[in-house]
C-alpha cells in the first residue's frame, strides 16, 4: 500500500503543477475513460506489488524487460510507430 500511495502522491503533485497550462474541460466520454484507465491502472500496479511480494525480483524481472518488446511491437501494429535511438 505504500508504494501505490507514495506513487499516486508523486503523480498528483507532479500533474498539479501543469495542470492551469494545458486544462481542457473534460466529456463524459473522457471522464468514462478516464476513470477505467484509472481502475486499470490500479490493479494492474496492485498486481505488480504482490508479484514482488511473494516472487523474487531475479525472475520477475525478465518480464518487466519483455515491456520493451511488447510496446514496440504493439507501437508498430497500432501506430505505425517505429522505435529509434
């Protein structure tokens, strides 16, 4: 619980600042979105935080590698995006 708290903290306090630069009034579709994406997110940290607790980072760790792959692979199929330097 303190990992998620003290990384929901940060990012609160880091998009505060920039928020009076770039608000937008939100849909209802976005605020939808949004909240989803903010749930996803949630558990899929809250996963990642009991992975460590009961695995070892040494064999948990080559799948935090494999994002790299699956972002790239994902960015190219979806975006047309091709990695660079």
């Amino acid at each position: 619980l303190t990992t998620m708290a003290y990384s929901a903290l940060t990012g609160v306090a880091i998009l505060s600042i920039m928020v009076p630069f770039v608000w937008v009034s939100p849909t209802w579709t976005g605020i939808g979105l949004g909240i989803v994406i903010g749930l996803a997110s949630t558990i899929g940290q809250w996963i990642i935080v009991l992975a460590y607790r009961y695995g070892d980072a040494s064999v948990l760790a080559p799948f935090s590698y494999t994002q790299l792959l699956w972002v790239s692979i994902l960015g190219f199929f979806l975006f047309g995006e091709l990695p660079d330097v």
